[in-house]
C-alpha cells in the first residue's frame, strides 16, 4: 500500500519520518496528559517505533493524530506463535476529536495489517469502551492484589528449599531473564515473543522519577543446579508507622519455569524485612499463590482487562490455534469493519490441528469478530457471551461444543504492555 491516505476531512494519513518523530510522540503524550516522560524512557521508545508501521495524521503542518504496530508473536492455544500486530502509541490531539481521525487510522492500519499477512491485532486499552465498535475484544484478564504479608501466610509445594536465591544487578542479568521468560512464552496464551532487540531493556527501565518514594529496581535471580529457573523484579518502599515498620514492596515482574521456582520467588517477596505489604498487579487469573495463602480475603484479589485480540483473518487466526476437544461448527461471522470476513466459516479442529474454510452451510452459531476475538485465546467462554446477548445458538448443542473446545487449560495472559 502506498504511504499517504486523504480522510474526507482533508486530515491526511502518512507514515512519520524519523524527524518527524518528536512531533509525533508529543502528539501522544499531549493525548495522555501531557506529563513528558524521563529521557531514557523515550530514547527506549523512539528506538522500538517502526517507523514503515506507524502512521500520522496531519492536518496542514500540525500532526493530530498517531497510531504504531509492533511486530509481535503471541502464543495461541496449542504452543503455536502466531504473527499480530501490537496497536499502540494511539492519541488524537483534543482539537480534532469527533471528526473521524480515529476511524480512519484504524481503517488505514487494519488494512495495512491484512496486507503484511498477520492474522492478529493485539492492543491494551486505556478507555475499553473504544476499540469495540473496531472488532477487538477483551480476551485476557490480569490480577492485582495488595497483600498483607503480617497476617497471611504462604505455603509452599515441596522441592521449594532446593531453589537457590541471589540478589543480581537488574542490567547485569538482563540475558538470564530473557531466557526464563522465552521458555515460558509457549506454555501460555496471550504470551508475546520478542521477536525485535530493545524489547528487553523495557524490564529494567528505572527513571528515578518514576519511583513515587521506593527503592531503585532490585532483581533477585532463583537457581537450581546452576541453573537460572526464574527471577523477580520489584523495588521496595520503606514506610514507618507509629508502630513501625510498614514497608511496601512492589513486583514489578515475576517468572518462573516451574511451580518450585516461583514459590520460591514468592516466598522471598513475603518475608522481606521491614516490609507488611506486597502489590502486584498484571498478573495471570489462575497464579498459584491464590491457593497457597491462608487468607485470600487479605490479599485484597482484584482484576481488569488486559488485551484485546482482533482477528483480521477469521479463517487463517481459526486454523493458527488448536482445540481442547473436537469441534465441527459453522460459525455466521458479523464484521462491519473489515467485510472480507463476515459470512460464514466451518470450523474443524482438535488438539491435533484444525481448518477454518468459508461454506454455505447452515450456520450453527451467530457471532461478531469481536466475540470471537473475546473467545481466542481461551479465557473468555462463548457460553457466558451467549448468555450475555453476545452469541446465538443455531444449532442445539453447537455452543456446548464449541465452549469446551475453545478452552484453554491455562489462563491467558498478556505478560506487558505496549
């Protein structure tokens, strides 16, 4: 496709070149409140932008508008890496809102990902009411808590004292995390692949300003056999009361490659000196500690959306992923935003494989893209969509079918931001 698109408000759409990036990205922060970010913060991301996936809108001179796309892979049912494009950096200046800027970038870019052949657009929301009315839905949840570590306490399974703990610089140990984090991206849904350099220096960024009163970043790396098998990031807030300590700590991330190694992590979390309150927020749904705690409620156990999945290509997203039991159903797709996929497909799968083919056979489920995208990655079950108004049942017995078969065994989760 070519670089420049002309809205009917004569707002023209085109590709950012790299002088025009600080104008660009203050377009962005402008939209978002205008705080400007710490200068590493931004050079980081000035490095990340792809410059041939971006698009501006300008209206003369003035730019008023911005949308990007990362290059991502995000794991699907089954293990497989799929190829998605991660929307993000999107902002309107607030003197052309209501004139179709939005539309028409997300038109441009939705046209520009079916055309570099990827079958996904992911993004996280900062107003989810938005992106809906564009064919995305909500397809993975994250966990918050806020625990107080003097009142609960944490159970651990056995083979957790055979895990080693030491304190590492953050920069220093950069490579040993990556590795925990690439064995883990094919066991969950929802997981991101770097698949750019740069990606993983997003972990260890630490702006001075940005730490509200805590401690400069800490890491602490679990080990087994020499083996690195997991780390946790986070920064500690002292605070004192009238009757002492009450110290906060912050997880910034925490990872794993098997239960041991994160009880271990854990562990260490809660019992920090001086500290009686732990806060983590973007975590996976279905995370272990939730069973090990002798008091849930003092968690203080929250949740909110994570990402929102699009499928650009109904039948090559169908067929990317398998299925946790058989499915054979006719699927009515309902897409006014991108009509190449409205109409209906036959869906055939299992755990083995699966094929997603146009047909004109009778429907068995009615549905919108964006349903399906809510369904994707397993988290999200048609059936409570279909009591919800969201999904009808053609076929009796069609939905029980494909609500298991759309399952996941693990709960998605979307591991960072964009």
């Amino acid at each position: 496709m070519g670089t420049h698109f002309t809205t009917g408000s004569a707002i023209e759409l085109r590709q950012p070149a790299p002088d025009d990036w600080d104008t660009w990205y203050d377009v962005l922060l402008r939209a978002f409140g205008g705080v400007p970010e710490p200068a590493e913060e931004r050079e980081l991301y000035r490095e990340l932008t792809e410059f041939d996936r971006s698009l501006g809108a300008w209206d003369g001179d003035l730019c008023v508008g911005s949308a990007g796309a990362f290059r991502f892979r995000v794991t699907v049912p089954g293990g497989a890496s799929v190829p998605a494009a991660g929307v993000t950096m999107v902002g309107v200046a607030g003197t052309h809102r209501r004139r179709g800027v939005l539309t028409s970038m997300m038109r441009r870019q939705l046209d520009d990902v079916r055309s570099w052949g990827e079958p996904l657009a992911v993004l996280t929301a900062s107003e989810p009411a938005i992106y809906g009315r564009f064919g995305y839905g909500v397809a993975t949840l994250q966990l918050a808590a806020e625990i107080d570590t003097n009142r609960v306490r944490l159970s651990v399974p056995a083979g957790t004292d055979d895990v080693r703990l030491r304190y590492a610089a953050p920069a220093d140990v950069v490579d040993a995390c990556e590795q925990v984090y690439a064995a883990l991206v094919p066991a969950r849904p929802g997981m991101l692949a770097r698949v750019r350099p740069g990606w993983e220096r997003v972990g260890v960024l630490d702006p001075e300003g940005g730490r509200g009163g805590a401690s400069p970043l800490q890491c602490v790396l679990a080990e087994r056999d020499g083996r690195t098998v997991g780390y946790a990031r986070f920064a500690v807030q002292p605070e004192w009361g009238v009757a002492g300590n009450d110290g906060v700590v912050h997880v910034r991330e925490l990872a794993g490659v098997d239960a041991t190694a994160q009880a271990a992590l854990w562990r260490f979390l809660f019992d920090l000196d001086l500290t009686t309150t732990l806060k983590v927020h973007g975590r996976p749904m279905d995370e272990a500690w939730q069973h090990q705690v002798s008091d849930v409620r003092r968690c203080r156990p929250r949740f909110r959306d994570g990402m929102f999945v699009r499928l650009v290509e109904v039948g090559a997203a169908l067929s990317a992923r398998t299925y946790q039991a058989p499915v054979d159903v006719v699927l009515e797709v309902e897409d006014a935003f991108c009509p190449w996929n409205s109409g209906r497909w036959r869906l055939s799968g299992d755990a083995k494989g699966a094929s997603c083919e146009r047909t004109r056979d009778a429907a068995d489920l009615a549905l919108s893209v964006r349903e399906l995208g809510s369904a994707y990655l397993g988290g999200v079950s048609l059936g409570s969509l279909a009591a919800a108004g969201r999904v009808r049942e053609l076929r009796q017995g069609a939905l029980a079918e494909a609500s298991v078969g759309f399952g996941s065994a693990v709960a998605p989760w979307l591991p960072h931001g964009f």
